[in-house]
C-alpha cells in the first residue's frame, strides 16, 4: 500500500512533442505529490508538486494532473526538447511525515 | 550559496571496512534525509532527521548508522554489515518534516 507505481520506464518523444509520465498509488492518505528530474551524476531536482486539493497545476512547460478517485497522477512535459532527456521520478507522502515514497523512475530521451 | 553539500564525490570501500559520507548544509533546514539509489530503480530512504540529536528508521536502515549533533550537518556511517553497499547515496533536508526535500550531489560509493 506504500507503493507508487511509476510508467513508462522509458520513453523517447520528438522534439516539441509532448512527454507523459505516469503514477498510481494506494495509500489515500497520501496528500503531497512532487515530480523530480534527475541528470546522470547529480542529485534530484524538484520539478514541480501538487496536493490533492486541485486536479492540476502548471509551471512552464510542466503540468501536473491529478486524478483523487483514480489514485492517479502524472506529468506532462509540452514542447520537450533535447535538455528534457533525463530521469523523472514521482513521489508521494504523507501529513508531516516527509518520508517521500517514490516511484521507480522514468528515463526521457528527447530526440532533436 | 545556499545549498546542501555531500563529500567525496566518489568513494572505494574494500569489503569489511566501515565507512562515512558526509552531507553539510546551510540552509537552516531542520530535517534532513539520506537515500540510497540502485541503478533503475527509485530512492529508498535509509535515515531520516526532524532535529537535532533525533532520527528516525527508514525502510533500509539495516547495515547504516547516523548522527545529528550539528543542525547543519547529518553523516551516515556505511558498516561492513551492509550486505551491498555499493551504491549512489544521496541526502536531502527540508525546512520542516513534509516540506519540500531538496537534494545534494550525492556521493557514488563502490566496494571493491
């Protein structure tokens, strides 16, 4: 039940197409939802986060839906381009535990 | 510059010897995070901290120790009863337990 399932594990888009990430969970108590990008090396970077009192937030060129009845969230990347290609994980928590549960990566190759 | 800082970059263990990472930050966080991450796979979380001179289990925590005498600073000793400690290891600190995490470099530690 403290599981975030993340999909696809990989995925090659075109230049100025749209990415999609996926993320379902169990565990209803979740109520924080981020979405990090990591480059080969480095350390995580917080992308954008959502809480389950809206369905969707935007920044940029990503967007984070949230779907509460289906337990379902994801990331949409618009116009991706090349500097995109990198791992994104999903993850989830809960209250103030802070301890995030993530999902287990996606690995974006944007093609030029 | 505000950030979190993990030393070394890089680091080679022979089987059987304990050894620490070293993660300092200057962020005036209160709680502070080690994770481990496998190669396709996402973080697991090995210690958590919400104050001084307090931590927490996480869900690897078996083979690891930690300490939080400073505020800034929160090391993890990888013991030789690590059955696989070769590894990507990567810290993290929060303003408060259930803000954001925000990462360090992360330290590539290989046993030999």
């Amino acid at each position: 039940q403290q599981q975030v399932k993340q999909s696809p594990q990989s995925l090659i888009v075109q230049k100025g197409g749209i990415s999609i990430i996926n993320c379902a969970y169990e565990n209803t108590a979740f109520d924080y939802f981020p979405w990090y990008q990591q480059f080969p090396g480095k350390g995580p970077a917080l992308l954008i986060a959502i809480r389950p009192d809206v369905s969707e937030k935007k920044e940029g060129r990503f967007t984070i839906s949230f779907n509460k009845s289906a337990k379902q969230f994801s990331l949409h990347i618009m116009d991706s381009q090349p500097g995109d290609s990198a791992t994104y994980f999903c993850a989830a928590s809960s209250g103030n535990t802070g301890k995030l549960i993530f999902g287990q990566g996606t690995t974006l190759q944007v093609k030029p | 510059d505000g950030g979190i800082t993990q030393s070394p970059k890089y680091l080679f263990r022979k089987e059987g010897q304990n050894v620490t990472l070293s993660c300092e930050q200057n962020l005036n966080h209160d709680a502070m995070y080690w994770y481990r991450q496998d190669p396709g796979q996402g973080l697991r979380l090995i210690y958590y901290s919400q104050i001084v001179n307090d931590f927490q289990k996480g869900d690897i925590a078996e083979g690891y120790s930690v300490s939080r005498e400073k505020k800034e600073s929160f090391p993890l000793t990888v013991t030789s009863a690590q059955k696989n400690p070769t590894a990507f290891y990567l810290c993290a600190s929060s303003l408060y337990e259930g803000f954001e995490q925000f990462f360090g470099p992360g330290t590539r530690l290989t046993v030999l």
